[in-house]
C-alpha cells in the first residue's frame, strides 16, 4: 500500500534550549518538544520531494542578532567543529553577528550549520526584543531565547501546514487547515495572544495532522495533488 506522503519537516541539527532557558534538550526530546513525537517522525520519513519556497519560512539573518549561534546548543557528533552549551556565543559569530567563518564552515567541520534553518523563528524574536537590552540583562536575554524557542514551533507547525495543502483532502479540512493556519501567523507574526492559546493553537494543529496522515495511510495512496 502507498503510505501517505508530506515533504519532510527540516530537521534541527543543533540542540534546542527548554522554553524559559533551564537548559538543553537532546535532539530526539527536541522533537518531542516541538512536534510532539509520533506525527513528526512521519512527517520527515515519508518523502524526498523539496518543499515548496514560502516567504514567511524564510530566515531573515539581517534582521537577526544570531540566535541560533548563540541560544541553541550543539556539539561535535551532531555537525559541529566544537561543542557549545545552551545560551552561550559561538566563537566564530562576529560583533555584527555575522558568521566569521561563514564561507569555511564546510572545511572546518560546521555542516550542521549549513543543513540548519530557524524558518524565520530568528529574526522575529530578535525583533520583538530589538528595543529591549538583552545584551546587559540576562533575564530579559532569557526571555528572548525562550521565545525564538517558541518561534521555532510555531515555524516548524506553519511549515507543516502549509506542506499539508499538497494533499488531497476535503472541503472541512480544507477550511480547518487554513484556518488553524491563520492563527499560527497570527502568533508567530507577532499578533498572537498569550503563551497559552499558543499552545492551544500548536496542539490543535498537530492533532489536525495526526488525523489526516492517519486517515490518507488508512485510504491508502495515491494522495498528493501534485
Ligand atoms: S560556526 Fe558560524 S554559523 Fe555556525 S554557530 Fe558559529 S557563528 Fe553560527
């Protein structure tokens, strides 16, 4: 039988801080944490096909004081030249925060950062604490990497959702998807409401997902519309 197919999530190679900075998830609780386990793994196993370009994936790294070089941890097996905790500046990220080696990353062993995307996650957060003094508080520091951690689920969902209109499905999840869609950049764009009507959204969402990919494996393929 066809199993049901979706352009695979990207993956993150780098570590993710815990919402909040109490420090480092694995990999594999990363992928509990923002894409809560079975549907995920799915997700990344089923296809090989390239996913669509979306602006609102984009990473932005103009409008980005390096986050994912500086707020997320990674270590050698995953990558990386060198490890580095949770929180803390990589050493090759510039005062402008500018990768020093961002030409070389591949000859020196950094292909972890190639292969990385924030799909925007970065440069919101960034802006939403550009006024702030984050780099004198750590508090506030903190609360900035917690929400480009949150960003991040909600970017990896909003990729997920946005995959899912390849599929054939009917006119009620149709309208459920972008509907749930509307309210994901509604959060992630900065218009959201609290942390927990995010969370509400992130659920609903993945939930959505589960029946969908649980409903086209039972009906069996063929299932993308292109
Ligand atoms: S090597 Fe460059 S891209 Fe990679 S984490 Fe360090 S500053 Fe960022």
């Amino acid at each position: 039988m066809q199993r049901a197919v979706l352009p695979p999530l990207k993956p993150h190679p780098r570590h993710c801080i815990v919402p909040g900075g109490r420090g480092n998830l694995t990999l594999s609780s990363c992928a509990k944490t923002h894409m809560p386990a079975q549907p995920r793994a799915k997700l990344a196993a089923v296809t090989q096909s390239d996913p669509i370009p979306h602006p609102e994936l984009e990473a932005d790294c103009d409008r980005c004081f390096g986050l994912c070089c500086t707020a997320l941890s990674f270590s050698r097996p995953d990558g990386f030249g060198h490890d580095k905790p949770a929180g803390i500046l990589c050493h090759f990220l510039a005062g402008d925060y500018r990768c020093s080696i961002h030409p070389r990353r591949e000859d020196l062993g950094y292909e972890g950062c190639i292969d990385f995307t924030c799909l925007g996650a970065g440069q919101r957060a960034s802006q939403q604490f550009a006024t702030q003094n984050w780099q004198r508080d750590p508090t506030t520091r903190r609360q900035m990497f917690a929400r480009f951690a949150q960003l991040l689920k909600l970017q990896e969902i909003r990729q997920a959702m946005i995959e899912a209109g390849k599929m054939e499905i009917g006119e009620v999840q149709e309208q459920q998807r972008l509907q749930l869609l509307t309210e994901i950049a509604k959060s992630a764009d900065g218009m959201g409401d609290s942390g927990t009507e995010e969370n509400d959204v992130l659920t609903r969402a993945q939930t959505w997902l589960n029946e969908i990919i649980k409903h086209a494996n039972r009906r069996g393929g063929p299932w993308r519309k292109r």
